[in-house]
C-alpha cells in the first residue's frame, strides 16, 4: 500500500489530515491553485475527497491531485457570495438532522438541503431529534411532517439522542457506508455522534437561551471511522442553505412531487408561477403538493431572479 494518495478525513481550514492507502495519516496543504472545473469554492479540497500527495523534508505532505468526486454536497459560503462551499465529497448518503422545537427546523432549510442533496444525486434520510422533549400538540406537527416527506419519498427516522430512543432503528443504516451528518446548529448533532462513535468525545453546547438557537460547536469537518465499518462525517452546524448553481428550470426537477405534476402543465417552459394550464399550482390548490414546500421552491426560483441568498433560510 503506498503514501502517495488517500483519503481527506479533516480539514482545519489551513491544514488537511489525510488518511494514506497505507494506512498512515498525514497533515497536508494545498500545492499551488486548485481550480476546479466551473466552481468558485472556498474550499477546493473537501473531507471525503481522494487525493494524491507529495510528502515534504518536514513530515507533512502537499496534495497535488483531487481524484474525480462521485458526488459532493455544496452551498453557497455567504450572503451575495459567489462562492460556494463543498460540505463533503463521495458520500453515500446523508442524514439531516432536525428539531420540530428548540431550535425549530424551517421547512424551507429542509427543501434546499433536499434539492442541493437531489442535485447531486445524494439519498438523504431525515432524522427528527428530540422527541422526549415534545407535548403533544408538538408531537402531532412532528407526526404531519413525517408524512409528508415520507409521502414525497424520504425515509424518515425519530429519536432521541439524549435518551437513546429510537437509535437502535438509525444504526444499522450506518454501516459500511459513508454518511454526511448535517443540520443546523442546536440540533443536537454532536450528542448524537458522540453515541454513535464511543470516544469521538465532540463538544456538545447548551442550547442559548435568549433565541432558542443553537451555538457552533463544530468549526471543522471531519470523518470518524465507525467499528462494525464504514464512517461518518460531522460537519459544522449551518445557519443557511443557499443552493449554488442551480438553472431556474433545474430546480423543479429537484422537488419529486413537483416535478411529477409538472408533466401535466400546458407549457413545457412552465416556471409554476403565473402561467395558464399549470398542472403544479393547480396539485398545491388540491392538496397533492403540500404549500411548504412549493413555498420553498418559490424561495429557491426567487434566489436565482435576484442572485441572492437569505440567510434566514
């Protein structure tokens, strides 16, 4: 096995640890200017990435290649930004983490981490954490929004870190595969990795109270080998997710249900925002698609008209 390439397992921002074939792990930097094919990124090396590397007379390593990427997960780095940033690379599947309370999950940051995961062909199960702490009235919104992303097509997992609930059904799906752990900050994603990889001993922080809004914890990526196989990635919390590169007439395609009932729309050019005969508009109307989520779509349409990205999202 040799130490010429391998596997990004961490990155600091400045510093890479990269995991060789020959199973040693090593701190590299980038040589020279990684330009990659059409995308302005603030990180040109993303964790899942293969690399190849060239060691150096000090112990560390450049990496000189990034290997072509299966897939990867992007978002736009910042407001205005025309830069993106890769969340990971070569994954195969992710779980969103998300809380129906405390903090709450917007609907709308589902459908764009949904439509970017789509994008790039990335299965996505939704894990709803901390269901001990709902009343019932909380319990019923969290029971409708289950339903409806399972009617949409996503597999759908409740739990509870904390008390363990639920957890036994989320780790068997974890093995031998590559899975991105994402969500927003407070979600109580490091609880969670913290359970399923004993030792990886990740800061967890108090939920703030004057906001009921997480606070960052994670200020890198990183993947942590699981015993029965496979890894995990944990990936800072995310305030927004502003989709990158996406064609107006893309982003339909990345809504199943929407793009299902555009087939029947009069115009084959149909955005599903004014026009006559539109098979879209009319399925929100009747209920088959559910308001949130056209209203996402729209939000996601709006962006591209303004070249904007809210971070409200």
């Amino acid at each position: 096995m040799s130490d010429t390439e391998g596997l990004v397992i961490k990155n600091t921002g400045s510093w890479y640890t990269v995991l060789t074939d020959g199973g040693n792990t090593i701190d590299c930097k980038i040589k020279g200017n990684f330009r990659l094919k059409g995308i302005r990124s603030t990180n040109p090396v993303a964790v899942g990435d293969r690399v190849e590397i060239v060691r150096n007379h000090e112990g560390t390593a450049f990496i000189t290649n990034i290997c072509d990427r299966r897939n990867y997960i992007i978002r736009k780095s910042s407001n205005l930004s025309k830069q993106s940033h890769i969340i990971a690379a070569n994954v195969d599947q992710a779980f969103l983490i998300v809380t129906v309370k405390y903090p709450e999950t917007s609907t709308t940051f589902i459908d764009r981490f949904l439509a970017s995961a789509e994008a790039y062909s990335v299965p996505v199960t939704l894990v709803f954490n901390k269901v001990d702490l709902l009343q019932d009235d909380e319990r019923r919104y969290l029971d409708m929004m289950v339903t409806l992303y399972e009617t949409v097509g996503y597999d759908c997992l409740k739990v509870s870190a904390e008390t363990k609930e639920g957890m036994d059904r989320l780790l068997p799906l974890l093995k031998d595969k590559i899975t991105l752990f994402s969500g927003n900050s407070g979600v109580g994603k490091s609880t969670m990795l913290n359970f399923i990889v004993p030792g990886a001993e990740l800061r967890t922080a108090e939920i703030s109270d004057a906001h009921n809004t997480g606070m960052h914890t994670t200020t890198f990526s990183e993947m942590l080998p699981l015993t029965d196989g496979g890894w995990v990635i944990d990936t800072p919390g995310i305030k927004g997710f502003g989709t990158f590169n996406m064609e107006p007439e893309e982003i339909c395609g990345y809504f199943k249900e929407i793009f299902k009932f555009s087939k029947g729309c009069r115009f084959n050019n149909c955005t599903h925002t004014h026009e006559p005969g539109c098979a879209v508009r009319k399925a929100v109307e009747e209920h088959y698609i559910a308001e949130s989520r056209y209203v996402s779509y729209l939000s996601m349409l709006e962006d591209k008209e303004e070249g904007k990205y809210r971070a409200a999202y």
